[in-house]
C-alpha cells in the first residue's frame, strides 16, 4: 500500500513521501495561478477549479488567497462562497454541500502529525475526512480538525475551533466548539 493509499484510508502515513511531495506541487502551481485571476477571469478561474479539485458544482466562488495541500481531494457542491484566506489541508476527503458560505480564513484540516515525538520527527501523520452538510455557514476564522461533520443548516461561531462533529440545525460557538441552541422560525430575519 502506497503513503497516498494509506493517508486516503486513515492509516499512519509518511508525509514526506515523494509522490505526497509531488502531488503538492502541483495543487500549489494550480492555486497560485487562480489566485492570480480576478473576477474578470470567471471561465479561467473555473478552468482552473476543474483541474484542482476533486469535483465542483455551480456556481462555486472562491476568494483569493486560497491554499489547499492536494485539492484532488475536495468535493464542492453547488453555490459555495469562499471568502478571503481559505486554507483547506486535504490530506483526508472533504465535502462540502450544496449552498456553504465560508467567513473569512476559514481553515479546514483533515490530517494531524504524530503525538509520539519519535513518530513525529519521523514524518508520520494520520488523516480523516471532513464533512461540511449543505446550507451551512462558517463564521470568520473558523477552523475545524480531522474527522469532524458540521450538520446541515447550522452556523458555526466566527472564531470557533470544531473538534467534534455539530448536528443539523444549531448555532454552535468557541474553543472548544459546542452547541449554544436550535436554529428556529424566531431566528427569522423576515416573514
């Protein structure tokens, strides 16, 4: 089994790796050439976004700067909005449904170094998926970790750090993330 094979199946990988190391490069040259577009640049940007990612519905916009480790292994649904300084390390799968909104320097991060310093030095990680359910909004600076699932139609928190999966439907905020309510009608901006 290959270091990308294992990183992909959730098992302690070398992160140095050759093919990791090349496949990085790759994902860097295409999100610096799409950082370098500006709106006028739509079809290129899209272009762009087809080559990196893993898969991209419509109407998908991302702000400048985005970074991301691989982008092969990010799904994108359909009206996604990307805000400014998007970090996205998809050593693990992400996916992210149909109608998301990204705050500003929302960091997404599916892959974690060894505790073991020994492990560590030695270049080992771990990865796990992240799942990010439709119509769901992250507040500035959000950041969430390995193995996480946000439910549908919940917010999270600008600031928030999410380490453990959010349910549909709430409002959740801090650091540690947690659950502060149910999304209901009072929530209502208009009738």
């Amino acid at each position: 089994m290959t270091d990308w094979e294992k990183m992909l199946e959730g098992i302690p990988y070398d992160d140095r790796e050759q093919q990791l190391e090349d496949r990085r490069l790759v994902a860097k040259q295409l999100f610096r050439e799409y950082n370098k577009t500006t709106e006028e640049d739509m079809e290129k940007r899209n272009e762009i976004m087809k080559k990196l990612f893993r898969s991209v519905g419509e109407n998908v916009f991302i702000e400048p700067d985005f970074i991301c480790e691989f982008g092969c292994n990010i799904t994108f649904g359909n009206n996604v909005f990307i805000n400014f300084g998007c970090i996205i390390f998809d050593c693990g799968e992400v996916t992210i449904g149909d109608n998301v909104m990204f705050g500003p320097r929302v960091g997404i991060y599916t892959t974690n170094h060894a505790l073991d310093a020994k492990e560590r030095v030695n270049n080992v990680c771990i990865s796990k998926p992240i799942t990010i359910g439709k119509r769901v909004w992250l507040g500035a600076d959000v950041k969430i970790v390995q193995g996480v699932t946000i439910g549908d139609d919940s917010v999270i928190g600008a600031g928030s750090v999410v380490t453990k999966s959010i349910p549909s439907g709430v409002v959740a905020v801090g650091n540690p993330c947690r659950v502060i309510r149910k999304i209901t009608d009072k929530d209502k901006l208009t009738q």
